[in-house]
C-alpha cells in the first residue's frame, strides 16, 4: 500500500480525537490485562481497524498514538515497547524483525513557531525483511529498504538502501548484508 503525505483539517482532527480516544482505552485493556493470545489478537484487530495476521506476532506493551494508520505485513515480529506514531502512516511489509524500545515516528511539527502546534504528517516504511534494532528511531518520511538492518540505537533521518546496515545519530551506511 502507497501513503502519501497528508495535512488534517480540523474536521479530521475531531474524527482523529474520538478513534484516540477509544484506541487509548483498548491500548490500556491490551496492555494492562491477562489476555489470552486470541483476546489479545481481537484487541489489537480493533486498535489498527483491520485484521491482523495469525503469523504477526507483537510483544506488550504495544504502544501507538493513534493505531488505524499502521499495516501489517506477514511474518511480522515486533519486540515489547514498540512506539508507532502512526498517524502519518507506518508500513510494514513481510518478514520485518523490530527490536525493542524501537519508535517508529511519522507525525512531525512546523518549524514555523506560529505553526507549531500543527502536524506535518509523513508515512513510514520498512520493507520486506528488515531488521529494526533495539532503541532504534525511525523518523517521518524514512522508507527501511529491503533486508536493511537499522542498528540498535541508531536514529534514521534518510531513507535507507536495500540491503544497507545503518548505524549512529544520524545513522550512517556502515556496510552492506552480504
């Protein structure tokens, strides 16, 4: 699936508070309950508004600021405290591995002061068979390329090439996956 940038109106902004709303609720009930993993899974169906995979496989707590912008390849791995901001949109395609502690961050603010409390909005995507390290952070408009590896720590600002691994604040290519 294609994203594009977006700008909210104040229209959207009100549907955009209400599914928070409700998503925030169910974030509490999927993180702070005993759910077995088909409650679990029903839970974080309703939190992204569609279905899941049975071959994704996410670690709690499960964190996002909005959740109904976020999709699912297969085979998906996400480690525990995952932080999708997600309202910019956040693609994750087959096979992706993201460690834990990682953000994935597609909102941003103007830099213009008098704007400053609008949102520039930009997608996210990691493509097929990634591999996001622990703390990682994922900035908006980042597109991970295919079998790239972000290291642990490492804060993206640029795209990165396909079979890349990325290392540093900012990161870097480092080398190549052989």
């Amino acid at each position: 699936m294609v994203l594009k940038k977006l700008a909210v109106t104040d229209e959207e902004y009100k549907q955009i508070d209400k599914v928070n709303a409700e998503n925030q609720m169910t974030l509490q009930q999927l993180n702070n309950r005993v759910n077995d993993p088909d409650q679990a899974r029903r839970l974080l169906n309703k939190i992204i508004g569609q279905p899941v995979d049975q071959s994704v496989e996410v670690r709690l707590p499960f964190y996002t600021d909005y959740g109904r912008r976020i999709i699912f390849g297969k085979n998906v791995f996400v480690n525990s405290g995952v932080m999708f901001t997600d309202l910019g949109g956040i693609v994750i395609e087959d096979d992706v591995l993201i460690g834990p502690g990682a953000s994935l961050i597609s909102v941003n603010h103007p830099q213009d002061p008098n704007n400053r409390h609008g949102l520039e909005l930009s997608p996210v995507y990691v493509h097929q068979n990634a591999w996001i390290g622990a703390k990682a952070l994922i900035l908006p408009g980042v597109s991970v390329g295919k079998n790239a590896i972000v290291a642990a720590g490492a804060v993206v600002t640029h795209n990165v090439p396909d079979n890349a691994i990325v290392a540093g604040v900012p990161a870097k290519v480092i080398k190549t996956v052989e």
